[in-house]
C-alpha cells in the first residue's frame, strides 16, 4: 500500500471484500486505486457518511456510495 492511501484503507470492510474477490474483482480494485489510494480519497463516500452520521455505512458500499455487489454481475 501507498503511504497516499486512505490511513483507513487497511482496516476498511471494503477493502477487505475486495483483497477477498480474487480475480473477478477488476473493476473493484481500480475503486481501490481511485477512490483509496487516488485523487478521490477525499470524496470517499464511506468516509463521507462516516463523519456525517458517526457511523459506517454497510459493508458491501463501495467509495462512490453504490452498492459494489451490483458490480460482481455485471
């Protein structure tokens, strides 16, 4: 991991699920790329809901705030 990646990244659910995937998850580690480590880390929806609401929002929410399951059918 990049020292410019999100100081959350490591211990993100997101995250997580997708180091989990293995190959299928192309489309979910270039989010990790934009959105984690990239020039979107600050517009992360997670980290967004996160300082808004106090909480996390689900597990299965990807950075840009949509549901990253949907993209495993596509």
């Amino acid at each position: 991991m990049s020292s410019r990646c999100c100081d959350k990244l490591s211990k993100c659910p997101f995250f997580i699920a997708v180091k989990n995937l293995g190959e299928e998850s192309d489309v979910l580690n270039e989010y990790v790329a934009v959105y984690c480590c990239g020039p979107f880390k600050e517009k992360c929806f997670r980290l967004t809901h996160m300082d808004r609401f106090g909480e996390p929002p689900g597990d299965n929410i990807s950075p840009s705030g949509l549901d990253y399951r949907d993209y495993l059918h596509i």
